[in-house]
C-alpha cells in the first residue's frame, strides 16, 4: 500500500487523492481477522509502518488518513504526519486542502413506497471541485447504507433526479436539511456497520460500498450535527399491543378482508404481518411495497416463524388483503397498489417452496412447539441442540411432559442429560454451567455462542465436547459480553484434551 501511495504524489487534487486512499482503507472494510480488530491491525498497522518510512508518499497517505480514517487512525496518522512535516518531507502543495470542504447542498430522491432512499449531498473546496456523495438507503434491510458513489457532475447529477421524478408518479425529488442528511446516513452507515459484521445472509452491498466507505464517513462529519429523526419518513411512534390488536380487529373487519375463509388463521397471520412491520420496518405496518411483501414472504417467515398448516395456506391471500387494506389508507397510488399485489401473487408459488415446516422432516409438531413457544422458528436448531432429549421416558419421568422453557424443567432435562455422571464431585457447579449456557442459546445470546457451536459441529465434533469448550470459555471470560463475543469468533476447533 505504502508503494500504492506514490500514486498520489502525482494527483492533481484533493478530491482525487482522498478517493484513491478510501479505496485503499476499504480493501479490508467488514473483513474479520481471529485474534484482533482488522481496523487495528491493518489500518492503525498502515499508519504505523508509514510513519517509520518517512517518505513523501507515506506523508501524503498519512495526511489523508488524519481525514479519512477510524478516530483511532486518524489521531495517529495526525500525529505522525506533523512529525513528519516538521522534518521537512516534502508534500504535494494539494495536501494543505484534504478534508477542507462544505457542503452546498443536500437532496433525497425516495419513491412512495418507502423502500429506498437515495441521498445526495454536495461539496466544494472554497467553491471549487464540486463534487456529490450519493448513498443508497435500504429500508427494507433495516435501513442500512447498501450503495455509496462519488460524482463530479453534480449539476447533471440533480437534473438527471429532477427529471426522473417529473416524469414517474411513483417517485419523488426533494431537499433535505444537511441535519436531517447527517443523521440518517449516520443511522444507515451504523445499520450496514452492524450487519457486516454479523457475518449472516447473501452479500449485503455493492461491490463499491467498500471503496468509498470511509470517504463517505469523512464527508458525513462534515454536515452539521443535529438532533433530527434518523429514521425514514413517515415513521410512526412505537406501537403497544393493544394499538397492534386494534388494528388487526379494524382489518379483519374491514371490506378488504371479507372473502377470508379461515377468520381464525387470517388473525394469526394479520398478527405477523403487523409484527412485521412494527419491529422490523420502523413502526410502519401499513407501509406495503412489493420488495417489503416479497421480503416478507420469502425471507423473514420462512426464517423466524413457525406457522401452522392452515396459516401457510391462508398467509399469501390475508397478505394481499392487507395490501387492499393498507395501499389506500397511507395514499399509494393505484398504481402502487396494483403492483404490490401482483409482486405478492408473483411470490405466492415461492414462498410455498421457501417456507420448510419442520413437520415435512419428520419433526413432530407438538415437540416443535415445545421448542419455539415464542414461534421463533431460527431457534429451531439451537435449542434442540441444547435440549436434545425431550420424548420418551427416563426411568419414571416422562419427558413429553417437561418444559424447556420452564428453569426447573430445564434443570431436570440437564440432570437426565448427565446420568452417566452422578459420581461427580463438582456435579452441582458443572450442572448450573450446563444451565447457564443452555439458557443463552435458548434466547441466542450471544449469536456468537451458537455459531461457535456449529463450527466445532461441522467439524465432527461430540456434542457434549462442544458444550465443555463453551462452559471454558464462558468461565473463563465472565461478565464481558464484547470479550466473550471475541473469544467465540476465535474458536477453530477443539484442543485434543478439551477441558472437562
């Protein structure tokens, strides 16, 4: 990289060098490394090993990264680039000018149905090399950054938003106050941050996302602080479950819902829907959107819902009843609307095959149910991992009658699960470890307690090996939730005497 940085030692301008060394730092953005964070070793690493070579290019780059990088970086690189520059290493005369912008502007360009924001913000150097930061905000992924971009021709830029918007009445072109702008690429930027690094589903952003990452971060400081709503427009105040029950009873009654046939699977499904959008689409369970149904239906449900029979069946008819219900109430057009419900009966064949109801593999639903009383169906796994023995009978107890979800059920469970071991001595302590950390992947946390467990899993391991090597780790960590997140990150596999 230091050898990279001689590039900029023949740039013309600021602008062109702050984007070369963003490109550079995101060459390792929402990558991992076992034993340490990769903004610490990599990028404190750089300023560090640029500061030692003392050379024009590393002075360049370490200026840059005062700007650009983490806090952590850039009050290094700072540090080392004014020792540097009181050493007389030269620098390009642009150097005096990176970071010093201000904005000029700010606009958004989001369409009706409130899946998507597209934020643009402008900037000058004292009125010069104006230039456009353009963020792609997914709210339908809880709101996180998926795109970023960098454009010099910001007046054909907005004519080219304006004109889009004239001509579709599905979207819409506005200014944004900078405040309100800093505060919700701050709330997106933080959302992609955390998702990144939860190391879950399909890639999550544009190949670019991570070449403009931290010129994105830089030039959103450089927008004016405030205390405005970071969420979406229209979003609503949290809703009880009283304010959720209501509205399920005035759909249920209303004219869109009359040719429901099952009144009883159609509430339970009014409930999802309405969940859904509470806790996952800010507050706003009335917003529909073809992307919002299609993710609805073919990714959240089959994910974290156990459904019955009956619902399965009846959940893409109460949705599209939801649509007719909703699409008019929150003014989207018929336009709107009518493409909604063909995007919903577009998934309905999919979400048939998405949707795996752990009773097609010979799981029986009443110990399922058992399982999932809260019907979460991604803890499937997990707790039948950490309650394998749930039927049949042990001795006189009769395990179809325990409840995991009950602590002194739970307790029982455990002591049957060590029947081979009564003679221990530390039986006591080893059983309430045992429950500690059943607990925890009962509830999943932290998610990095049952990820570690796969792995050791996949690798042919006992499960029992398995829970002694999470009791060691828990023990020996205790009450650090960042610690132990680590410690579980860095597990590969068991040693060859796993602790007892």
């Amino acid at each position: 990289m230091l050898l990279a940085a001689r590039e900029l030692l023949a740039v013309r301008s600021p602008l062109d060098a702050e984007l070369m060394v963003s490109d550079m730092l995101g060459a390792w953005w929402g990558r991992r490394l076992r034993g340490g964070d990769v903004e610490q070793i990599l990028g404190e690493g750089l300023v560090d090993y640029a500061a030692k070579a003392g050379t024009p290019a590393a002075l360049t780059l370490l200026i840059s990264v005062a700007y650009l990088g983490t806090a952590r970086q850039a009050a290094k690189a700072e540090g080392a680039a004014l020792a540097l520059m009181e050493s007389d290493v030269a620098r390009p005369r642009w150097a005096d000018r990176v970071g010093a912008v201000k904005p000029t502007g700010c606009y958004v360009s989001r369409d009706v149905y409130g899946d998507q924001d597209t934020v643009v913000c402008t900037f000058a150097y004292n009125g010069e090399d104006s230039h456009a930061l353009v963020v792609v905000v997914d709210y339908n992924m809880g709101g996180m950054a998926r795109d970023a971009w960098v454009s010099s021709q910001v007046d054909k830029l907005l004519e080219q938003a304006r004109l889009e918007a004239d001509g579709n009445a599905l979207l819409r072109f506005e200014e944004l106050e900078p405040q309100q702008a800093r505060a919700l690429l701050e709330f997106a930027m933080k959302a992609t941050r955390a998702a990144a690094h939860g190391r879950t589903g399909p890639k999550l952003v544009s190949d670019s996302y991570s070449a403009y990452h931290a010129f994105a971060r830089a030039r959103v400081k450089a927008l004016p602080p405030g205390r405005m709503r970071p969420a979406p427009a229209h979003t609503e105040a949290p809703y009880s479950r009283d304010r959720r029950a209501m509205l399920a009873a005035e759909f249920l009654a209303s004219d869109a819902a009359e040719n429901l046939s099952d009144p009883s699977a159609a509430s339970r499904c009014a409930d999802h829907i309405i969940d859904y959008g509470c806790d996952r689409d800010f507050g706003r369970p009335m917003r529909v959107s073809p992307t919002k149904c299609e993710t609805f239906l073919l990714d959240w449900l089959p994910r974290k819902v156990l459904l019955t029979p009956a619902e399965q069946d009846a959940m893409p008819h109460v949705l599209s009843a939801w649509v007719r219900f909703a699409g008019p109430r929150i003014g989207l057009p018929e336009e709107g609307v009518r493409a909604t419900l063909d995007a919903v009966w577009e998934a309905t064949a999919r979400f048939t095959e998405a949707y795996r109801d752990p009773a097609a593999f010979g799981l029986d639903r009443s110990l399922v149910e058992r399982l999932l009383p809260d019907g979460d169906l991604s803890a499937l796994a997990r707790r039948a991992f950490a309650f394998p023995l749930l039927q049949g009978m042990r001795g006189s107890t009769d395990l179809d009658l325990l409840n995991p979800a009950d602590e002194a059920d739970r307790r029982i469970l455990l002591e049957i699960d060590h029947a081979g071991e009564l003679g221990r001595t530390d039986l006591e302590e080893h059983l309430a470890w045992h429950e500690e950390i059943a607990g925890r992947l009962w509830v999943g946390d932290p998610p990095q307690l049952w990820e570690a467990a796969q792995r050791l899993l996949d690798l042919g391991h006992d499960r029992h090996d398995v829970l002694h090597v999470l009791i060691e780790i828990a023990e020996r960590i205790g009450d650090h939730p960042d610690e132990l997140a680590a410690a579980l990150d860095d597990i590969a596999d068991i040693p060859d005497e796993p602790p007892a």
